[in-house]
C-alpha cells in the first residue's frame, strides 16, 4: 500500500485504541493524530467529512455531556455542528481513518479494512 494512512485517535477510547492495534497486527504503519491535543482546524475537518461523505452532524458524538449541556433543544444547522465540533474537538467521532482519497469512521474497528 503506497498511501498515507492517518487515524485521527483518542487514547482514551477502546474502539480507537482497537483500531490502531488492528493497523499495528496488519503492519500497517500510520500517522496517528491525538485530535484532542491537536484539533482539526476548518478547513481540515472540512475536508474529512467531504471525504468521509457525512454531514457535520453525523459526525457529532451526540452522547457527550457537552452536547446536552450546550446544544440540547436547539436547532442546529451543518454549520452550527462543524462550529461546535470546532470549539469541541471531544464531540468528534473516533476513530476517522483517511488513506488517500477515503475514510471511515471506524467504529467498529474493523471498519477500516475496507480502506486496506
């Protein structure tokens, strides 16, 4: 495979923790992006969600407290997501695994075989 692979990873969750160890038991060496320490600007989660083929809000992890805290009840646009997800990197689904030209959200894991 020729190429990059970047995951988008938080340490702290399982299914991204799962997913860079099925890259690791394949071989497959990746650029891994913490992207609660190093966030997406604009243009770059822009881009993945092109990418990825989701709207922003597909892309929100509705569950986080800060979701019900600070969202709960209002309308939100695309916009307004991609705006909370930018001020909230936490609210962003994990893991996004990009090779090329294609991602996935891989959740589960194995989800992102189809991109190998």
């Amino acid at each position: 495979m020729t190429a990059a692979i970047r995951i988008y990873h938080n340490p702290r969750c399982s299914k991204s923790r799962s997913a860079c160890a099925l890259l690791a038991e394949k071989g497959v060496e990746a650029e891994v992006i913490d992207y609660l320490k190093t966030p997406p600007d604009r243009a770059t989660l822009t881009a993945l969600l092109a990418t990825l083929g989701l709207r922003a809000e597909e892309l929100v992890r509705k569950n986080e407290a800060i979701v019900k805290t600070e969202y709960a009840g209002r309308a939100m646009s695309d916009q307004d997501w991609l705006e909370a997800m930018l001020a909230h990197p936490v609210l962003i689904e994990r893991p996004i695994v990009v090779v090329g030209e294609r991602a996935v959200v891989a959740r589960p894991p194995e989800r992102l075989l189809e991109l190998l």
